[in-house]
C-alpha cells in the first residue's frame, strides 16, 4: 500500500473494554453498512496485530478492490482510519467508506443496553449415567436464575460401542436459564457475553454437582419468546418409551449454601474461571477420549497451581519453571499417602499423550471394555480408575479455589515431590 487516498481520526467514545473487544464490533458494523453501498457485493476483515485492514468486493470484480481501508488505534479511545491502494483511487468507493465509518461510530457510542435472554441446560447424557437429578427449587445467581423445567426429557444417550442399529436413551430434567448481559446490541455484544456466562455457569455447576451439566438450548433473547423445551427430542420422536416415562427415580440436586459467593469468585477470577472451563472439556470429551480428558483435568489443576506459586520463567525461552513439581504441591491441598503418588505417575501419562503423541485408553479400541474381577485390561483400568482419581482430585482443589480456600501465593522451594 503505497499511495495514501485520505486520513480521518474518529472517536469511538469511552468504553471500559479494550480495542480487541470493541474494534471488533465497530468493524463488524463497518461491514453492515458497506454492504449498503452501491456496487459492494462482500467484504472481508483481517486484524493484524493492533490494527485493522477492511476489503470489499465489488460488483462485476472477481478480486476484492485494490482501495482498502486501515483502522489503527490510537490513544484516548480515537482510531486513526486510512484508505489506501496503489492504484486509482475509487472515488465512490471512498465515499461509501466514510459513510459506513460515520454510521458505525454513531452507533458504537451508544451506551450498552441490558438484554434479556433464555437458555435450557441439563445433564448430558454419559456412559456412567445414574437417576436424573431434579433441582427443586428457584436458584437465584448473580446474573442468572435457575428454575427446573419440571418435566423429564429423553434424548439418545451415548452407546460403548460404535453402532448405527441401536442406540440408548438418556433422560434428564433439564433447567430454565434466564439471564441478562449488557451490549449495545445482541448480535456483535451481548450474544457473546450471554453465551461465555452460559459456558462457565454449566462448567460451575458441574463441579459443584459433580456431574457432567452442559447447554441444551443456548442463549436467545427473550424479545424472541422464551426458551421451550420441546416435547421430545427430534431422535426419538416416533418412539414408544412406555413405562421408562414413569419409572425413573428422581434425585434432587444439592444446593450448598456458598455457591452464591464461589459463583462471584468465580466469575471475576481469571485463572478459576479457566479452570472450570477446562474440567468441563474434559467432562465433554471424557468418554470417547479419555487420554485427552486427563490432560484437560491436569491442566485444571496447573492453571489454579499459578495462583499458589509466583510465576518463574525460563530465561531463555520464557517457559514456565517447575510446572510439574507445583502441580503437585498443589494436589497435596486436596490430596495425601499413596493416593498422591498415584496421580504422580497419571502426571506422567499425560505428559506422554501431550508430548509422545500416547493414548492410554480405550480410544484406541473404542467398544472393547473389559470388566470383572479377573480383567486385566490397562486401557479400560486408565479410563475407569486413573481419569476417575485425576478428575475426582481436580474437582476437590476447584471446591477450595471457588470457596476462596486456597493459601496465599507464595514463592515455589523445590523440595521432594518430583512429577
């Protein structure tokens, strides 16, 4: 880019989100009124480190137009915007930039609205799966409220064995989300927030419930009418459940008295937000892919270990020091005597999957589990015994970090206890 059309400084106004969140939206609404323009037929947006290159396509063109537009912020929330190209200027093309800026601005600096939306969640189904869980009363939490949909829903539930003439049912009482995010509009800002509050309230509530709790029907604004359950799932209509509709005992979910202070600490913490995120991919991927699932219950326990130790690096090559050893410090919180040398040696087979490419479980022979007394079968003991204890260790230590019951940071002395 050679040859400079025009410059313009525009302020976007205050905001308390940065560039990376905002630029985003205000170039998504670039894109929204360019496509206004006469003769633009698409455009595309690539971000480049803090700054922004906007191209269009237009009408009777099969490569975008050579005249482009940049975006790079400067200070006091102003972005510095050029158009340009080597070569002749699309005048037209130019105008139809200024146009869209001047519009997306307007609206940019409009202050967030609250948006109102609805989501169902529930207990997804699983190899392992008990009674269904009922949760008996309103749960008001900061930002959402929790009700049950008082009804039992069936959908598939997940086979041991890859089949395509068969299939089991799962049924749960799933729960009504209502909650409200801020944005200046559902699709570019409060969407996204709703969606990441969903996310971590299910990672949440899977920890304290130690089930695996995820979206069934994800966020909608309730402009557009309230999330419904519908009466079943696509993949069952048609079916006769006879007696199973009545015969499944129900269990009522726990509702400790804490949870509304761990659902704040969790929310504003970073690193336990991430945390319990992490445990809930490895509560997804669990039974299909067990050697991924420990790495992602290890990692949940790493990412609360820097909020034990000070940080140290690598003066080379800025790696983390120690990550093992301090994994295990932090497991001696939750856990003591053979039981942590156990989870020693399941730190060792994840290191082997992340670094060796290892699978240790039953994905390599997806169907063939063995049980009984006399079994011997390693892939099926990984999966059921050493997934089961990192996972169950896990969970204790994100219990202590959400109940605000972790010490204070304090400087890593390698001692004994190495990984």
């Amino acid at each position: 880019m050679t040859v400079l059309q025009f410059e313009w400084e525009i302020s976007l106004g205050e905001f308390d989100v940065p560039w990376e969140t905002r630029g985003d939206e205000w170039i998504s609404r670039i894109a929204e009124h360019i496509t206004e323009h006469q003769g633009v037929i698409g455009h595309q947006a690539a971000r480049y480190g803090a700054f922004w290159q906007f191209t269009v396509r237009e009408e009777g063109r099969e490569e975008n137009s050579d005249t482009c537009m940049i975006a790079f912020p400067l200070a006091e929330d102003r972005v510095a915007v050029s158009a340009c190209g080597i070569e002749q200027a699309d005048e037209s093309l130019i105008s139809g930039f200024r146009a869209a800026l001047t519009s997306a601005a307007e609206e940019i600096r409009k202050p967030a609205r609250a948006k109102k939306w609805s989501a169902i969640i529930g207990e997804a189904p699983s190899l392992l799966q008990g009674n269904p869980h009922h949760i008996s009363k309103k749960l008001p939490l900061d930002g959402v409220k929790l009700s049950s949909t008082e009804r039992h829903f069936w959908q598939p539930g997940v086979s041991a064995s890859p089949s395509v003439s068969s299939f089991s049912l799962h049924s749960s009482i799933p729960i009504l989300v209502r909650g409200t995010s801020l944005g200046h509009d559902w699709i570019h800002t409060a969407q996204r927030d709703a969606a990441e509050t969903l996310t971590v309230l299910v990672a949440f509530l899977s920890v304290i419930w130690n089930i695996h709790v995820d979206a069934e029907e994800g966020p909608t604004p309730l402009e557009f009418g309230e999330r419904q359950l519908p009466d079943r799932h696509p993949w069952v209509q048609g079916i006769d459940l006879g007696p199973l509709t009545e015969s499944s005992t129900v269990e009522n979910f726990e509702i400790p008295e804490w949870i509304d202070d761990a659902w704040l600490l969790t929310k504003k913490t970073a690193k336990i937000k991430s945390s319990v995120t992490m445990y809930l991919e490895g509560l997804r991927v669990e039974d299909r892919h067990p050697s991924l699932a420990l790495i992602a219950y290890v990692t949940a326990v790493e990412s609360i270990s820097l909020m034990l130790f000070e940080r140290k690096r690598c003066k080379e090559c800025s790696n983390h020091l120690d990550v093992g050893h301090k994994f295990l410090e932090a497991l001696k919180l939750v856990t003591a005597g053979s039981d942590l040398e156990t989870l020693r040696v399941i730190y060792g087979d994840r290191s082997k999957t992340v670094h060796q490419g290892r699978l240790h479980g039953t994905e390599l022979a997806l169907g063939a589990l063995s049980f009984g007394m006399l079994s011997n079968d390693p892939a099926t003991s990984f999966k059921l015994n050493n997934v089961r204890i990192m996972k169950g260790a896990a969970r204790k230590l994100l219990l202590k970090a959400m109940r605000g019951q972790l010490p204070e940071r304090t400087h890593y002395t390698k001692g004994d206890s190495s990984p």
